[in-house]
C-alpha cells in the first residue's frame, strides 16, 4: 500500500456530518462493469450498437479512448429515440431520452497506445481484444497499475496464440503485437486473485478461431456475479456459453466463434456506487430512495439489499410510473455483522465503515484479494479506521472490527474511490473528518462531492456528467 506523500497532499474535503436523518432520491448514474463491458462487445460486433445511460467516468471514458485508439467508431449524442430497452436491466419500456453512445465497429489496427489509468477492466479486458488487431498495441498506466496482477491474462493469451512483450515483468507496462486473428482454444489459468481473468478472455471469445475454454485451476473464484454478468451479456450478445451453472463442468467456461449482435441497450444504474447513499439512510434513521433499481441483476452492489439490513435497516423495491425504485430506511440502530464478502469484495469498504459505528463487533470475511485492487484496501481501512480512534484488526482473509468512539482527523484515499467513499460515510456520525483526495471518487461516480451535500440538504442527488 502506498502511504501518502504529505508535500503532495491534494486539498482535504471536509466531510459533511449529518445532524438528523437523511431523506433523500439519488440517482445514481450508470454501472461502470456493465458499461465496460458492453463496449468491448460493441466494439467486437458484426454490426453497429446504442449504449444508452452510459457511465461517464474516468474508467469508462478510458475503455472508450483505448477502443476508439484501435479503431472502433464511439459516437455521443444525447438520444431522443423511442425504442425497446434490450439486455442488462430491461424492463420492457421505451427508451426516449438521455445520452447515448453509438458505437461502430470496425477492422482494429494498431500501432496503437492505451492507457489504462488504474482501471481493472481496462488493463485486463482488452490486451485479448489487441491480441485480434492488425499491429502492435502497446498499454499503460498510473503506477499503481504496474503492480496489480495481470500476469495471468499475459500467459492465458500466449497459449492461446498471441504474442506479448512484457519484458518478464507478467504486468504493465507491455505490448501486444497483434496478427488480426487469435487461434484460442483451450487454457488454464489461476484467477483466484481477480475474476476478471475469466473475464477478460470470455469477453473476446467469440472472435476467436477455436473459441475458447477456460478452466480455472485455483482457489475459490472470487466476486463470481461478476463473471455471471459477463457469461450473461455474452449469451445477450448472441454468443454461446457453457458454464458451471448451467450444466457444465465446475469451475470452465466454454464460448464458441460467431459473430456477436450489434444491440440497443441501456446501462443499470451501478449498485456498489448505491452503496454510500444507502450507508447514510442507515447510520442516520433516515430514508434514501434510489430510481431504477432492476428486479433482476447480476451487478454485486445488489447483495446491500441483504447486507444492510442484516446491520439495522429495512428496505423494498417498488413500481412507479418512471419504473422501479428502492427505498432503503435506517431504524436509529446499527449492528455488526457477521459476512462473508468474497462474491462481493467491492463493497467491503462502506461495509467496514457502517460497521466502524455499530453496535457490536463484525467479522469480515472472503476478500483477502482486495489487497491487489486499487491499493491494499484491507491495510488502508485498518489505517485509516484506527486512526479515527478505532479498533479494527487485518486477519488473513479480511477484517474484525470492534467499534469504539471515533475521532475527526484525515482520511486517506491512496488514490482509491471506494475508500474516499467509505471516509465520507464515516464523516456522516463523526465530525471533523477530512478526506484526502477527493477527487478520486471521479473513477466511477462523477460529481461524488455536489451528489453527497445535496443528498444532506435533501434535495435530489443526480450525478453529473
């Protein structure tokens, strides 16, 4: 984990405190992993495609740079169509308004640089669509970037037939050297450390000579909704998928060659980004409400649901006119929690949080990988958190976290969004807590500091973009 230079420090945000219960809408903008990857199957497909809803973020604006870097056409408009929504989050109504991006594929080329930022999908999504370019794309980003994992995606492509300088490093900064075709076929690989290995590789599939079959050959997979939500927007996409939960041997994914649809579809509101506004319906006894929320997802962020009210709340999804919505409301009381997080490691930052004010003591358990994510986010929260005056201890695979009374004091980020979040969260009950870097929630929700304060002053918290 990198410690904070103080003679680089950004401005500190001090964090509102709440003074009674919050009552609020938010709307929260769109999913950053459905995005993502919604605009590499675009971007592979046998016709053009709408995104509709899209995240404007620093992550997806990336995914969107890199791709177009390679080639693709990515066209914003705002869109005034009126059309079927189709795919992740459909609700059978028409789509009439709102930004889209059109996005028009083409024959990818390089030479070609991308860079990553810090973005996980970015780095580990598309050194297999390079591996179908005609040229050499090279790929970096911040330093963090060159020291999490992406070994295992360099190695499953080499068996499958790509060729990729990475200088023995089995991370960034590297190049793909692509032939305009890949063999695929059959690889094993460890993604124990990250699902979006398994992925990474089943995402470009379908353009590949064989397919693919991944086997995964290590421990326990973590955050696997995710990759239920890749094998789903794939089979959305036309391509066909066998996978453990169908029928298929545990543990191997098998997609077949074929051309992908071009599709229309819109983008779900991103739960885990849910995730701070619904914190402070619980800490304070207020009331949140979050328009859009899908009766049927693959997004994690959908588990706060249970989550959160397993630690005091109560919370429904009901139909109005515009769709469907979730209410989330606090009691006044706050509990520990026993969980295991593993199919849901992004959310264990404002978990940690919440349960920094709780009542008793919460074991936190299954995401010992999240010290390979944007930072080593189970070394940041013990900082930060005791720093506070709190009493949280690191255990192999997560956290125990006794409560005890907090203190103001400054809140470090290192550069991570759900962590700058989580401060913010703690900055409702606790005053005088200053968050470090702010700006860092930019990666996936845009405008997190205007959204948080109107949130408070019970206006309607919209996102901008």
């Amino acid at each position: 984990m990198a410690m904070t230079d103080s003679s680089v420090q950004p401005a500190l945000w001090p964090a509102p405190h709440a003074t009674g219960p919050v009552e609020a809408t938010v709307t929260v903008p769109g999913s950053k992993s459905v995005t993502n990857r919604a605009l590499v199957l675009a971007a592979l497909a046998a016709e053009p495609g709408w995104l509709r809803r899209p995240l404007r973020s620093r992550d997806t604006l990336l995914m969107a740079d890199a791709l177009r870097a390679m080639g693709v056409g990515i066209e914003e408009t705002v869109s005034s169509l009126s059309q079927p929504s189709r795919g992740m989050g459909d609700t059978g109504e028409a789509v009439t308004t709102g930004e889209a991006w059109r996005v028009i594929p083409a024959g990818l080329h390089g030479p070609a640089d991308v860079t990553v930022g810090n973005a996980g999908t970015v780095m580990r999504f598309l050194p297999p669509v390079a591996a179908l370019a005609d040229g050499p794309v090279s790929f970096d980003g911040d330093p963090r970037s060159h020291e999490r994992p992406l070994g295992v995606v360099i190695r499953a492509l080499r068996t499958l037939g790509a060729r990729v300088d990475d200088h023995g490093r089995g991370a960034l900064p590297l190049t793909v050297y692509g032939r305009g075709a890949l063999d695929g076929g059959r690889v094993e690989i460890d993604a124990s450390a990250s699902s979006q290995f398994v992925s990474a590789l089943l995402l470009s599939a379908p353009r590949f000579n064989q397919g693919v079959e991944v086997r995964h050959v290590g421990r326990t997979l973590p955050s696997m909704p995710h990759i239920r939500m890749t094998v789903d927007m794939l089979r959305a996409a036309g391509a066909r998928v066998d996978e453990p939960e169908t029928g298929g041997e545990p543990d191997v994914w098998r997609v077949r060659s074929g051309a992908l649809l071009g599709r229309d579809l819109t983008i779900e509101p991103d739960l885990s980004n849910a995730q701070p506004f619904l914190a402070a319906a619980l800490i304070t006894g207020g009331r949140v409400t979050v328009p859009d929320w899908p009766t049927r997802t693959t997004q994690p962020g959908d588990a706060l649901r249970s989550l959160f009210t397993r630690m005091g709340g109560s919370c429904g999804i009901v139909s109005t006119a515009e769709g469907t919505a979730l209410t989330f409301a606090g009691s006044g009381r706050v509990h520990g929690i026993d969980a295991d997080l593993s199919e849901v490691g992004e959310l264990t930052p404002g978990i940690a949080a919440v349960a920094a004010l709780a009542d008793s003591p919460s074991t936190l358990r299954g995401v010992a990988h999240l010290r390979l994510h944007e930072t080593d986010r189970l070394a940041a929260l013990t900082k930060e958190i005791n720093e506070l005056g709190g009493d949280v201890t690191e255990t192999p695979d997560g956290l125990v976290i006794r409560p005890r009374p907090l203190h103001g004091g400054v809140f470090h980020t290192y550069d991570d969004h759900r962590m700058a979040t989580a401060g913010a969260v703690l900055g409702l009950a606790v005053p005088g807590v200053e968050i470090e870097n702010v700006a860092t929630t930019a990666k996936t929700l845009p405008d997190f500091p205007r959204m948080w304060t109107d949130m408070l002053e019970g206006h309607g918290a919209v996102a901008g973009v």
